[in-house]
C-alpha cells in the first residue's frame, strides 16, 4: 500500500513539477522550495497553478481548500493533491 | 470563424443577434441619451435567461457554455455597451460566487441572480485604486457587538450600481484582503448615480459610500488574504471575456455600419465605397474583425478546457479588441462625415463607447505590461530549455 501511494505521489510531483518548471522562469525546483517566500510566482501564477491541478488531477479546489500552506511548495502541493484524490475530489 | 461553432453555437448566435436588431439596436441611443436602461429591457434578458447563463442549471442557471457566453456578449456589444455592461457585472459576481462562496451563500444568492431577479454588482475600483487594486482603502473591522464586519470607505465607477440588489466589496480586514456581498438597502449604504460619461452612459454607474455599514461575517467570500489573488480573478476573467467579446460586437457594427453607407453614399459619380482611402480604412475594420473572433473564441475556448492559458488567452483577446474597436469607431465616424458626429448615427456612441473598452477590466497599458512580461518570460524559459549552458 506504502508503496503504491509513494509511485502516485511520484507521479503527481513529476506532473506538478513539470508544469512549474514550464511555466516560471527557474532552472531548478526543490521539493521544499517556497514558491511564494522565494518570490518566484507571483498571483497570475497561483492562479494558473491551481487550475492546472484542477484541470489534471480533476479535483475542485474550493473555498476550504484556501490555504497558502496547500500551495507554497512542490510537496505541498502533492500532498495536497494526493489527499484531494483520496477522498473523491 | 463560424466552421468552429457548434450547430447549436451559431443557432444561438443567430437567436441572439435578431434579438438585438429587434430590441437593443433602435433604441440604444436613446437609452443613451437618458443615461438609463428602461427596467423592461433588463427584464426581457432576464426572462430569456441571459443574465445567468453561466450559471449552472441547478442553482436556476442556463448552463452554457463559455463560447456561448462570448456569443452572447458579440450580440450585444454590437447593440449597446452599456446594456452588456449588465451581463459583465452579473456574471462577474455570479462566477466568483458560484467559484468561492459557500453552500449557504450560493443557495441563497446564486438563484436570484441566475434568474436575474436581482442584479450583481463588483465593487473593487476605489477613487485612489483603479489598476492598483492593491491599494484598496475600504477598510471592514470586526465588530464587536456580534459576529459581524463594519464596513467604511468610497467605491467609484461601479458598473450597474444604480440597479444592483448586492454588491460584491473589496477591501482591507486586518491588512488582509478580503471580499464580502453587501445587499442593497443595508443602513450606512449610499449610491450616488455618476452622470455625463463619456461613454456606457446608460450602465448605470454610482459611487458607493459605506458609513459603518454592517454585515454579517458569513457574507465573506472566500477568506480574508484571499480576495485579490483569488476571489477578484474569476470575476475578472469573466470580465475580460465579456469585454473582449462586447468590443468585438462594437467593431462589427462599426464594419456593418461603414460597408452598408459606403455601399451607397455618393461624392460625384462614385460611392464612398470606390474610393481607395475608404476602403483602406475599410479593410483594417474587416481584417481587425476576423482577427479578434478568432481570438475570442480561443479565450472562450481556454476559458471552457479550464487550461491555465485561460488567463493570457483573455488578456491578448480583450487587448486586442478593445484597441481594435477604437480604431474601428474613429473610421467608422470618419467614413459617414459629419452624419457621424451626430448621436442620430450609432456609429457616434460607439466612438464614445469604444475607448471605455480601453479602460474596464484593466486598462490597455496593464494589459501590455501583463502580456509583455508573459511573452518575454516565456522568451527566457525557451532559451534556457535550449541552451544548457545557460542554465547553470
């Protein structure tokens, strides 16, 4: 089981991953990086960030899920991902 | 562009536009004139289910989808700005709820406002915060008598707060952003109506002063530090899309306009239409018409997919509308002469409504300065993506 959720919440960080590197201008992306403290994105790209997850992982982000510390990182955002689609969107 | 619609696309397209020939267009101008759309009209696309037709059906919606919703705006745009004004505000309030409210705001709000019983209206712009929303001065405190927020400050150019039934604020609680509906009629509420714009003069627009007006804390929407990064961008991609599409309608009643009196207007032997400055002037208006429907129907489209190019989709299509029918309205006046200067003639109010497309939902400079970083940066991820060396 441990091992199963680690390959999803690979995937799901590779896939996050990819689409952060695509869309801002950095050349690398620590797991733990802030996003926001590092002011690498700006609110464009937050929004843009959470309709990719939206779009890709078919999860609604909605008004309980307003929270920066859902966002702030590459793990976070698996994390955040991997719980959404554990309990149905 | 029409082979990239649905068959139930463009029966809709044509539903809409003989719906603004018959009721809009003969009578645009005098709104205009006095400044006000009759009730009647606002009821008749609230009856036909216009004033929700983004919403979802179960909250009283039509469900359409987004290239619809554009569809719908190109109609009206060509008929009355200010009367698609109403769509823009409506939908703007209604998606950022339908998007970050709660159950409990959406059941009560959501329904009135997809059957278009009540108007919404979008209150960000403040007299000393236009594009700068983040300097926004309205300030909401906690009260301290129950579980409610006191709301003081200005709020200015607010489109269709003459008629709205709520308002959806804007403002500062505790340095943080914060979005909160405030219902029409609530005490310390003023609605001062602005007279004598330039343009969209009938839209209804009002200054709003909030004297410790009080609300309930269950009327935020979303969470405070969210409003501006969150909460005001669904509205506002709405906003954009609308405008991008209603400046879209004006540029072609502008062609429509030019072409049929070109066709016909005589200088000595020859039409207006024969003569090589005109139709100069002519082919820019129909080549900027094609160019901004495709590039519409790609926002909507983005908009529809839900893809994170959404955002600059919209930004490049109401940049380049907006500007477009600018130039398409100084023409359009230019061609007829002086019966162009004369409000009998549309094309004169769609001069004057033109440059307010400029403006709203973000003027053409924060739309350069946006698209310009956007291109650059992806400029910059190209090079590095091919050029290694560069990446160390």
């Amino acid at each position: 089981m441990t091992s199963l959720n680690t390959g999803k919440e690979n995937g799901v960080k590779e896939t996050v991953k990819r689409f952060i590197l695509s869309s801002i201008n950095i050349a690398h992306l620590g797991d733990d990086d802030n996003l926001f403290e590092s002011g690498i994105v700006n609110s464009l790209f937050t929004v843009q960030l959470m309709t990719f997850i939206e779009k890709t992982f078919a999860i609604e982000v909605g008004m309980d899920d307003l929270d920066i510390e859902n966002f702030k990182s590459l793990n976070a955002a698996t994390a955040f991902v991997v719980r959404k689609n554990g309990r149905g969107g | 562009m029409q082979h990239l619609l649905t068959d139930e696309q463009r029966a809709k397209h044509t539903e809409f536009k003989n719906f603004v020939s018959l009721n809009v267009e003969p009578f645009a101008n005098e709104w205009d004139r006095e400044e006000r759309i009759p009730d009647p009209v606002i009821s008749m696309l609230a009856k036909s289910g216009c004033l929700g037709c983004s919403l979802p059906k179960k909250y009283g919606g039509q469900g359409w989808d987004v290239v619809t919703f554009g569809l719908l705006n190109e109609a009206l745009g060509r008929g009355s700005s200010s009367l698609t004004g109403v769509l823009t505000v409506q939908t703007m309030v209604s998606m950022a709820l339908l998007k970050w409210g709660t159950e409990a705001q959406k059941e009560r709000w959501l329904p009135p406002l997809a059957k278009g019983e009540m108007i919404g209206a979008f209150a960000l712009t403040e007299p000393g915060a236009g594009s700068a929303i983040q300097s926004l001065a309205t300030e909401f405190t906690h009260s301290s008598r129950s579980d409610s927020l006191i709301l003081n400050g200005n709020k200015k150019w607010i489109s269709c707060a003459q008629l709205a039934g709520v308002f959806l604020v804007f403002g500062k609680l505790e340095q943080s952003s914060v979005a909160c509906l405030v219902p029409r009629g609530t005490p310390g509420l003023e609605i001062e109506p602005i007279h004598d714009l330039m343009g969209f003069r009938s839209g209804g627009l009002a200054q709003l002063t909030f004297n410790d007006v009080e609300v309930p804390s269950a009327n935020i929407v979303g969470k405070p530090g969210f409003a501006l990064s969150h909460v005001a961008p669904v509205g506002l991609q709405y906003g954009r899309i609308s405008t991008a599409c209603s400046g879209l309608g004006l540029l072609r009643g502008c062609f429509e306009e030019s072409v049929a009196y070109a066709a016909v207007r005589k200088i000595a032997e020859k039409t207006v239409g024969e003569i090589g400055m005109i139709r100069s002037l002519i082919a820019r208006m129909g080549s900027d018409l094609e160019a901004g429907s495709f590039l519409c129907h790609n926002a909507c489209r983005s908009e529809q997919d839900h893809v994170p190019e959404a955002f600059e989709k919209t930004l490049t299509a109401k940049y380049f509308t907006s500007r477009a029918a600018v130039r398409a309205a100084s023409d359009a006046v230019q061609i007829r002469g002086a019966s162009g200067c004369h409000e009998s003639s549309p094309v004169s109010r769609y001069y004057r409504d033109s440059k307010i497309m400029e403006i709203i939902e973000g003027t053409t400079q924060i739309h350069e300065e946006l698209l310009g970083k956007i291109y650059v940066g992806q400029a910059g991820k190209s090079r590095k993506q091919s050029d290694p060396v560069n990446c160390l």
